[in-house]
C-alpha cells in the first residue's frame, strides 16, 4: 500500500515565490509518498500575451520552480509532479515536471492544448511518458488531455499504475470523467485541480476546484470542495491496478480488437 494525495489551492497570477511557498508549506503537512499539484502552479493561468508568457517560464530542468520542489522533496522523502511554463529557446510549453527524493526525474508537456493555451505554448512532442518510482509506475498528462480517451489508454498500455493529472479545470465534466477513464483502464487518478477566479485584462476564468483521487473500480477515494484550500489522500494498493482480469474470460488488454480500431 502506498498513499497519494493532491494539493488543491488557488494560487495567486504572477506571485511565483508566493505559490511555490504555499505550495511547499502545504507539502510539509502532507503526510503522502507521491503529491500532486496543480498545472501552472506556480503562475497562474489565465495568460493574456505571449511576452507575458515568457517572463513567467523557467528552464526545466533548471529552473527556481524544479529548485525549491526538489528541496522539499529530498527533505520529505517524495514524489512530486507539478504543473509549470517551460521555457525551450523561443518556445514555449505547458509542461509538468516530476520530481523524486533524489531530484528531477523527468518531465511531460500537454499534448492536447485547450482553448487560448494554443497561442502561447507548443503542443507537447515528447508523448505519453511512465515513471517507474519504485513504489508505483506513474504516467502524467495536463488538464485538458482528460478529453481525449487516448491519454489515460497510452498511459495504461505503457504500465501506469496511477495517473498524475495536474489541471485548471474551467469545465465541470472531468471530475465524473475520470470515474468512467479509470473505470476502463483499471488504473488509479490524482487529479490535482485549483480553485478561485481569475480576471485580467477583461478575461475571467472560474476554476472548478473539487479535486480528486480516483481508483479502479469506479470509486472516488477523495473529492475536495470547490473552494477551499485543501490536501487530499487516499491509500493506493498498485496490485489492484496491474490486475487487468476483469473476470475468468475478460482482460482489459488482451481482449481489445485492436484490428476493428482503426
Ligand atoms: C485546461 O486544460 N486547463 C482546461
């Protein structure tokens, strides 16, 4: 058994040093061996120029962001994986960097770029990718790659045992969603959401908070409220994952048609 959680919180538009030190207090009192935060923790989300964009990435590795989470990860002995801007030369990308005890593990950029996000980042090019962290096999995907089932699929047929979503969500459909993505991949589902209202420069985005870790059989193990600053946990036993039987004749792999698919 091991346990995971999310940090739900409603991080503040361009206070990076504030988000990362709330964000980290509320790592100290998260008794969890894998945590999951928001995307774009550490910004913000509702981005209003490219420049902008720009001024609030870091490097990953590298960065400040990948600096303080590696800190508190060595010190607290976890597995973190959290939502940032990632900087490559001119480019620009929504990404999620995992971090172990020993330092940065790796990192993912959101293949399925929702809405205005299209304007300022690169889809992700560096596919679906599995840690292997020893006490589970997480896969990560970003918010809005909840919509496409191939997310969560690719991830499942690569070995994850627990799904790492950090998100923004701005629609109230992903919390049920994700009951049914992980219902049909066995697979467990830290979706780590934020809360609260941002406006800048006459746009408005409402996040829908309700964070929550889903596990294989269609259960919620944790739902947070909507508003509230809030650390979720639940107790994961990965064997539940990595049995894909569903009964003595049916295996969620092996019994896909993969020939009527296309
Ligand atoms: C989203 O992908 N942040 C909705």
């Amino acid at each position: 058994m091991m346990k995971a959680a999310f940090i739900q919180f409603n991080p503040v538009f361009g206070e990076i040093e504030g988000n990362i030190g709330k964000a980290v207090t509320l790592i100290e009192r998260t008794g969890a061996e894998l945590i999951v935060l928001p995307e774009l923790f550490n910004t913000g989300y509702l981005i209003t120029s490219k420049e902008e964009a720009f001024d609030l990435s870091e490097p990953l590795p590298g960065g400040k962001t990948t600096e303080a989470l590696s800190a508190i990860a060595r010190e607290k002995n976890v597995h973190i994986v959290a939502g940032l801007i990632e900087r490559q030369g001119e480019n620009l990308f929504n990404s999620a960097v995992v971090i172990a005890p020993s330092g940065y593990l790796g990192k993912y950029r959101k293949i399925h770029l929702f809405n205005e996000e299209k304007l300022w980042f690169q889809p992700g090019d560096l596919g679906f990718h599995v840690f292997d962290i020893g006490i589970c096999k997480i896969g990560v995907m970003v918010c809005f790659d909840w919509f496409f089932p191939e997310s969560m699929r690719t991830l499942a047929l690569k070995g994850a045992d627990v799904i790492c979503h950090s998100a923004n969500l701005v629609l109230p459909f992903c919390q049920d969603a994700m009951i049914t993505r992980c219902l049909e991949n066995r697979v467990f589902a830290v979706t780590a959401n934020r809360t609260g209202t941002e406006d800048r420069n006459g746009k408005s985005c409402h996040y829908t908070g309700r964070s929550q870790i889903t596990g294989p059989n269609a259960r919620i193990l944790y739902r947070a409220g909507a508003e509230t600053d809030e650390i979720g946990i639940a107790e994961i036993d990965v064997n539940l994952s990595r049995d894909k039987n569903l009964n003595r004749f049916n295996h969620l792999f092996l019994d896909r048609r993969e020939a009527f698919y296309h």
